[in-house]
C-alpha cells in the first residue's frame, strides 16, 4: 500500500478523493492538508462533509495539517492535489522540489512545457515529460496535471477520432454546477436559468485539449494542429457536463465509423480505469448527465447522437465532472505514476 | 379593429395568445376553437388556464368551438393557428380556401414552396409569395408560416450578419421546457438533467433558417446558400432559448463589427416589433433565460459573448421561445398582413 | 428461491422492483405483467426503461404477458403489485381467489377490514388478518398491501413515539416528482415551484396510519385512536419525502426521548431491512431529500430537527419514496409473507 | 415628493427598493448608501445589478454614499433599510437619533417593546409606539420595523382569524431561495433538495406574529396570547414563501368562513397596498409561487386550500417574500409614516 495525502481535503474535489480513496485496493490515505484555519483539527471537525454518504471512519479523525513541506510525513510519498489554483501555484513546487510526487487537478502550470498533462488512457507517454521536469527544475518530486473537467470529458472521443486526422473542433458545453465547487454557483444564479460563460473555461478546453493530443519525441510536447473552439455554458444540473461536438478530419468520416472508432478505443489496465472507457449509445438522446454520468462508477466516458454534417461529423459526449473530471482523473493519475515507477 | 380567432386556443400557445391578443390596438378576440370536446363550453371552462395572469374578462365567456371553417363566424378574417401540426396540416388549407387569413406557428407546410415563412424584421418581402398562393391553390384565404421557436431565436442575428456573406453556421441550443408545450417534458426526464435531442428540430433550424433568409424574386424563394448544422439540447428553465453560435462569413468580421451590425438592425414598423430589436450585452454572461428574456415584452431577440475564432465568429443569442418565438411571432405576421393588405 | 411475478412491470414502480428484485437472495423474477399492448414482447422492448442502471440482462428477455390468472405460471406462487389502482382493484381479487399471494403497492382495497396493511418493522403481526381473509373470502392466495409513500415515511417514527401516547399528529409534507410516476408531473407544473395539494393524499395519509399503528386482535384490527391532519405539498426534487410532524403525547416527552426512542427502534429480521431502521440526525438541518434518501439502500427512514412545542414535539422525518416507500416495502412485505409461511 | 435614502442598496433587498422606488407617486430616491467599498462609485459600477429589469437611469449614477449620518444629506427625512442585521443595529439607532425616520426591514430590534413592528393593513395603530420609543430614547427620527418574510406571509389570515379567538398557529413554511439573500443559497445545496432548517427563523415566526396581532394601549404592546410552532424549509423556488397553516380558534370556525373572513379582510389606503389584499383561491392546488406571487403587484397575500380538522381548520397561504415580505413592506411603511404624519 503507498501512502497517499490529499492536498486541499476539505473541499468539494477534496471530499470526492476521499470517497474514491478510502477504500482503494493501492492507496492508504496518511495526510490530509488544509487551509491554517483547518490545521490541528480532525478532520471531521475541519471539513463540511457534504457528500451523500458518511465520511469514512478512518478518516474522519485524521489531523488536518497545513499544506506544506514540513507538515506532511516523509513516508507519504504521493499527493493528490486540489488546491485552489493560486494556491497550487504556489506549493505545489515546493512539494515537488521537497521529493513528493504530486497529482494534481489544479489548474496552475498545466500548460507548462515540462509538466505532464494526462490521461491515461490517452495520453500516457506523456508522463516521461517528467524526466525532462526532474532535469531543468532539479526536482527529487515531481508534478503531473490532469486537464479541466470540460476538457476531459471530450478528449477521449476525439483522441478516438483522430486516427481520421482531426482538423478542426467546435464543442458547446451544458456543464453542472459541481464544476465550480460547492458555492461556485448560487442558486439565484442558476435555478430556471443558464449562463453562457465560464470565465477561462473556454481558453482551457481550447489549449489543454491540444496538448493532450499531442506528440511527445522524448525531449518535448507537440501541440496538436487542430483548431478547437469551445463555448461553455453554466445549467441547472447537479453533476455530469454533456458537450456538443462538432469534429472535421482528414479522412472522411461517417458516424458509424466514428461511434466504432469510440467503442474500439481502449481502456487502461489501471484499477481505477473503467471496464468500457468510452460507451456509445444507439439512443439518438443519450447520453444524459443524470442518466449516464455514473458509468463505470463515474469513470467512464460516454459518446450518442452521431450525425453527419456536410464537412464531417457531430455528436454528444458526457462524463461525470467530479470524478472523470476531476478527483477520479487525480486518482488514475497517481495509479499510473505508480505502475510507471515515478513513486 | 380586426375581429380575429385562436385556433387552439386551450392549447400553451393558445393561452399565450390570449395573453397578447387581449388587450391589442387592432385585434379584437371573436372566435376561439379547440378539439370536438372542448367546442360548446365556454373558454374558461374548456382551458386549464395556466397563465400566471388571470383569463381575461372578455375571453373567458366566450364560446368555444370546433375547428373548421362552418363553425367560426365569417366576420373573422384573420386566424392565429397554434395547432398540432398534424391537425393543422388538415385544417389549415380548409380554412384558407373558405377564405380565412391564416397566421400559423404550427410545423406543418413551412417549408412548402409557396407559403411564406415570415419574421417581419427580416423578410417581410415573402408575403408577397402569397400571390403564387392563391394562383396555385385557387384560394381565397392565405396560410402564412412563422418558423419554430429555436429558428426564430439565432435567425435575426444572422440576417445582421449576413451583409459580410454568411457561408456557414454552427448552432448548439439550450431549449426551456415550455417549448415541448405544457406536458411535452416531464419533470422526471430534466430535474438535474438535460436532453441532448429535439426530434425533428434540428432539421428545422437547418432548413428554415435558409429559407428565412432567402431570396423572392416574385415567383419563388431561392433557399440561402450557407451551410447550417444544428444541435438542440432540452434544459431544466422554462422560458427562453438560448443559442451559442459559430459563423463563417465570406468577409472577415470582428466581434465589435458583428455586434455593431446586431445593434443597428432595424426593427419593424408593427405594433408588437420590439422598439430595439436586437440587444446586444458588453457583459461575456449574457444574455441568460431569466434574466433576459422579457426585453422588449419577450418580443426583442437579445446577444453577447463576441469572440473571435480562427475562421470567423461566436456568440450567443436568445429570444423568449413561446412570445417572439411562437404566439407573439404570429401576432407579429398577422399585423404584418393587415398593414400589407391581405386582410 | 421463490419465483415471484411483477404485475405493472413497466411503469416507475415496476422498474423500481426489478432493480430491487435482481439480484435477491431469496426471488427470482419469472414473470412480468403489463397491459394487453406489451404483452407478446420481450421485457426491454415494452418497456422504456429510465433507471440509472441497465436493465438486468435476465429481465430483458423475459416475455410479458397479460395481467390475468390465466396468464402467469402455476409455479410462480408469489406476484408484486404495483398497478394502477382501478386495474388492481379489478384484478388483483381474482388472482388471489386463483391462489396466488399477492404484495401490493397500489392504493386500492388498503382500507378493506380483512386486508392486512402492513410495514413489518411496525405492524408485522396484522399479516395474520390474512386468515380472517381466506375465511371470509374464501381465497385460496391472499391480497396484502403496503401503505401509501408518505404514509411510510412518518408511520415508523409515529410507532416509536407511540411509547408515550400518541393522541393527534399533524404533518406538512414535502413530496418528490417521482412519487406521482414517470409522467405524473409535468416540467411546467413544477420548476420554480412547488403545489400545496396532492389529490387523495391527505386523507390516504390520516387513514393508513391509523391502521398500521392499530391493534389486531385475531378478528380485527381497531384503528389507532389518534387525531392526524395532513397537508400534502409537491416540490421539485426527484426521490425522497421529506415531513415536519407536531406530535402530542398522552405523557410528556421531551425531544432527546423522541430521538432515543426512534433511535431504539428495532429493524426487522428480513433481507430488505436495513441495519438502522430509523436513523437519527443531530444536525438540526437533516435529513435533507438528495443526501439522505439512501440510507440503508434507501430503506432506512431518518429523522432529526427534533423541537419542544409548548404540548409535545415537532421534527423531521425522510424516506425514500420509490424504495422504502413503494418498491422496497412491497418487497419486504414479500419477504415477510414467506418468512411467516403465507408462501 | 418626499426625497428618501436606501440604506444598502447593493444588496439583493436593496435593488428590489430601487424597482419599487423608481417610479413612486409619493417618493424619490435621494441617497444610497453602501458598505465602505462602494461609496464613492456611481450606483451602476458599485451594484452587480441582477434584477430581470435595467436600473433605472436616474438611479445608476448617483454616487453611492457611505452608511452613517454624516454622509446622508440632510433633506432626506425618510430612509428605507435593508442593511445585514448586525450593520443595522450599529447603525440604525445613530440615524434615528440625528433625525431620520428609518424604515426597516433589518432583523435587528423588531421585538424591542418601543419599536413598532407594522404591516400596515395590520396593525396601522402600532405605530404610535413611535411616541413611547422618542419618549424613552430622546431620539428626533425614528425606528419602524416591518417582520420578516415568513412571518408577513401568514399574519394577514391569522388577523382575518382573529375575530374566532385564535388559540394556536401550527406552520410549515416552503420558503424561497430569496429570502436567504443573493448568495445565501448555494445551487449545490438546493437543487434537487430541501432544507429542513433556516437558523432563527421559526422563532421570528413565532414572536413576530404574537407581536403584530398583540393590543397596544398606548403604552405598551401586549403580544398575543396565541401559541404559535413553525417548521421552516427551503425549496428549489425563487421567490414566494408558501405555508401550510393549521389553526385553532375559541370559537368554532368552517372552512368557508374562514375563507369569508380572508377575502373581505381589508386592505390599506395606501399607494402600495393591492386593491384586494388577501386574494382567496377555491382551487385546492392553489396559491402556487410561481403562479400567484405577482398578484397585487407582488403585494397581495392568497389562500386557497381550506379544509376543516377535528379542531379547527387548515389552509395554505402565499407572498411574494421579497417584495410584500421585505422590500415592498418597507415601503408601504414608509408610505403609512407619511399619512400618520411621522415624515
């Protein structure tokens, strides 16, 4: 069992870790940080639990401590990390350069050339990203991101697809409320309501997705070509982002051939990877978010509605925004880092 | 005063139009019909009204009755339609040879070459089809087509749009419940969900579009040549269709230049025509369903969230789906018709 | 294992059984009613299926049949009900007459003297009205019912306040969409709303509970002497009924013995019965619906908000309504029926 | 015209003042204050604006003005508060003792024996506690509260009741997401849910009550020997407080006359008080929030739903919680402080 800790365990993907983690057939939560305010505390007293299920036993009287170097063991060699981004920003360095191996969601430096972007199933060569971070930083840790939530939910389909030779990408969101964390949205704001913008959301999905899907000799990462450009919209749903898509390649495309291509893509021999990564409805009205967003146990993608248009195809995408997009995708992350022996 | 009838009028539509038609400058409500059981009782008995204002005094004493031509009086010239389609694509043609100016918002024979599918703002030249009408048909009467609600919503904008060449458009909708009609959603099927499939909508947007914004040249419409691809989504808000959309012009177009053409697009000189047709939002949030879809008495069409993208530009758009983009849109075409002359 | 029927088996309660029925440790599912429409077609194909999980791949294939004797296999001793409640009230007499011992959901006959209403944590006993039953009717199978969803709800906490004499109960009730079915509540009825009146509730709910907290002597049961007034109001949530009951008591009670009692309530024996029968809240904000409905695999009640009132104490009680409150108590009835030998 | 001042009125109650305000036949707006951060800046930048109608254009530029005496110009006799509890207990006495009349819809001071609380359809001769409270504080100005929303909703039919010898209130309130203020609820927490608990607001219900249906002589007021218990939830609405209400009279009162009594309750003579103020409904499934809140212009309370009980009678009532529950309450004190000669 590698001992695991949970950077930011008080908020809600903080609260979504601990659900995925306690049980986890590898990982053993040791560490929990927090805000100052928390530190000291167990953590049942530090956090407002609001998942629908209790706090597990053994870790509802865990100290909190502060998210820092000298507060976490040495014997904790793996951090999953859900810090408000300026705050990742800030500490996450520090971690790594202290020799922790953090999986993060934040959104700080995800960008950055020398810091992985992954998913596993996906992308995992681009974990080797790594060893070129150790190098320029001198780092005995090591820092490795997962995408934004909206942005997960859609790369798989189109890493899928891209054996067609993706040019270009256009992709509405109808995301859920959860994408903002628990006060992120009012209700005033939301309830009969949708609001058609989500400041930064749409650069993300437009710059990580390329990323993602892109080349890595070994020395550095390759954007992909394709041009993607995304609008992002805020609606009443509690959990789960379905996303419109509309994809150009290459090759010509029909949607039978892209649905094939999305229920042939793999999955990864992971524990946390889902049995069936990317599940294709028949149903021309699926998938739904609340339908369809705990597949897998909220790991897996799900793709329906294919049509074509008259320069290629379009068709719906949806994944749980919490799990797949977010604490579940920390999670795979540091499975992976784990199998690939960073930890 | 025109004294006018509702066909449908028990129907969410046709309690709309009551809504509008009572009081109205020129319109004076005479004849109200719906299905064989309703006709003998009156309104106020045979509706299930579910309006948040009361039925109007002078509406709910009327009689109903049945829809067809032998059942409403001669003296009533003009009919707002809101039928089933599939009724209306019975009755509709009856009423217009007996001699009755038909406004019809239902689905039915929109796209028939010679009846004219009209947003006066925009094409108010395509009444004139009705010429061909009655030579084809021999009528006496005209049937008039206003386009489904979420066409209606993104239509006015890129008639704006249009002087720099519109060639293609991409369109992801956020379609309010009430556009399925009082029952047509559950609450089951979008409480904490949304729908990625209207049937049949998302060929209308495509092709009524085109025909909207066509050429006349006195004796047929020539379809406008952009290409459209469309996505409609169902989402938990009652009223107000929001849009995003991409467009690809011949001329290249800056975001300010396309919210410049938007907010100088004129309005119609029409009782129910908005005094600012097209309002455009500095704000990226808006415009959203609540907060907006009452502009101009739910008879504006609202837009914001300019960007541009590597081959043209986004946006988002919105009009209140059962005022401008039903009920209020046939008023809308019947004041046209008087003010033209047909009735 | 004892093969059991479903009669209903394609409306939201009949899915509900099959999700609890398959798997179970001592049914198994060898017949599925509908009406005369499904009957001929496999299971997945009359039905449309709207769970949040897959049809049971042994379900799906199963052909229905009629709701009639004549219809269902001889070795299928045992049938669940949840029909309408005219077609119950016609058909359930006759296949109990026929033999078969029949659970039921639905609404009607749950009054009749010698037809046991029963949840078997509180009333187990009044199964042996069964046997004044056969007497009178000379049955060879049986007709036995469960309460109505909101009814369950409060009627455990009732039971264990009866300790101290209950004598009036007065109840506001927060009811979910789905205990009105799939269709029962129309999107427009209810977002951004709520309906202070459900028809028949209140009078289900100030009748049922009287029969199950009253006492069975061997010939018949006297229903419980307490005053009860129900309000009965529909909101927008999907699953779980939550209630504010006042309650006096012959001797005075104070707010921790109401806890302490229910929480000293005992569970049943029985498969379907969960570890904590009635789970109590100290937070005074819970039990809220979407956190707590599914406790116990949604067939714990919860209860908390407990208040002194200047003549007894007022508090909140939960259940889930499709679970515990219709499918699950059917269910656990069953369970009870073969643990008491009735099959 | 009589100049006033709005104190907070960025806040959510605050521009719900500014709608009602801008127009008004008797009064207009001369000053806004603001917490420290705001003054200075135009009403427009200092405001995040969030109504479904534009600031009026007179009010988005003045400049937003701290919230103490200094700051308030002097011709301003008459201001409106809606300032957070804890500001208008610091602050609000200050004001009065310079000399304004503060009309309040703040928390704070509303059962203090010398500040009348007041619904001016009411208890209009409350506010002569005005005298005893210059009396006993020295103050020139003057405190004036209106109740809180919950409590608004029900008083006006229990004073309908009052002439049967109200005994006991039992209420249970689905309330708003409103009233919690803009931020207060957050979408995570409401969605699909309620909340049985608002902190402090059962107890408001059942001293504000007591208060307002008490006797003044003059002297003092004597609450009304009533006994009132309320259990208060949250509900996925926006604005309208809906309330169950079972009461108990001396004398024996039916359904109908208590309905009788509700109807012919009178209303005030006042330029904000609804021609019909208490509007009762025969439909048992009404009043509905988002049906009925905007009777009366928001103004009105409704009731419907009447049944008797084996002690008294039970009935639903309604109110818009942020207009006749809080802002328009406001100034429909200030419009009865005008008449009574207090401004």
């Amino acid at each position: 069992m590698v001992r695991i800790g949970i950077l930011g365990a008080t908020g809600a993907v903080g609260q979504r870790l601990i659900q995925l983690l306690d049980p986890h057939p590898d990982f053993e939560i040791a560490a929990l940080t927090a805000s100052p305010d928390s530190a000291g505390k167990p953590y049942r007293q530090a956090a407002k639990w609001r998942a629908d299920s209790p706090i597990p036993a053994n870790v509802a009287d865990i100290e909190v401590v502060e998210t820092a170097p000298a507060a976490i063991p040495d014997d904790v060699p793996l951090l999953f990390s859900s810090l408000p981004s300026s705050v990742g920003a800030e500490v996450e360095p520090t971690l790594a350069e202290a020799g922790y191996v953090v999986s993060s969601n934040s959104s700080n430096a995800r960008m950055d050339p020398d810091v992985p972007l992954v998913i596993p199933e996906v992308n995992p060569d681009h974990v080797d990203v790594l060893e070129v971070q150790r190098d320029e930083r001198g780092w005995d840790g090591a820092l490795l991101k997962n995408p934004n939530c909206s942005t997960i939910t859609m790369t798989p389909t189109l890493a899928a697809l891209d054996e067609f030779g993706l040019e270009s990408v256009t992709v509405a969101t109808l995301q859920a409320v959860s994408g903002a964390g628990y006060s992120g949205v009012t209700s005033m704001e939301i309830i009969d309501n949708a609001v058609p913008h989500i400041g930064g959301e749409e650069r993300k999905m437009e710059s990580e997705s390329r990323k993602l899907l892109g080349s890595f000799d070994g020395a550095e990462i390759e954007l992909h070509g394709m041009d993607v450009a995304a609008s992002c919209n805020r609606i009443p749903t509690l959990d789960g982002h379905l996303e419109n898509v509309w994809a150009e390649t290459r090759e010509t495309v029909t949607p039978d051939e892209a649905a094939a291509a999305m229920a042939a893509y793999p999955s990864a021999p992971l524990p946390s990877s889902p049995e069936e990564f990317i599940h294709v409805f028949e149903e021309p009205d699926r998938p739904q978010p609340r339908l369809d967003r705990n597949l897998g146990n909220g790991m897996a993608v799900s793709a329906g509605g294919f049509r074509a248009t008259s320069d290629g195809i379009q068709y719906n995408c949806l994944a749980h925004n919490t799990i797949r997009g977010a604490a579940g995708a920390s999670v795979l992350n540091g499975e992976l880092l784990v199998e690939e022996g960073w930890v």
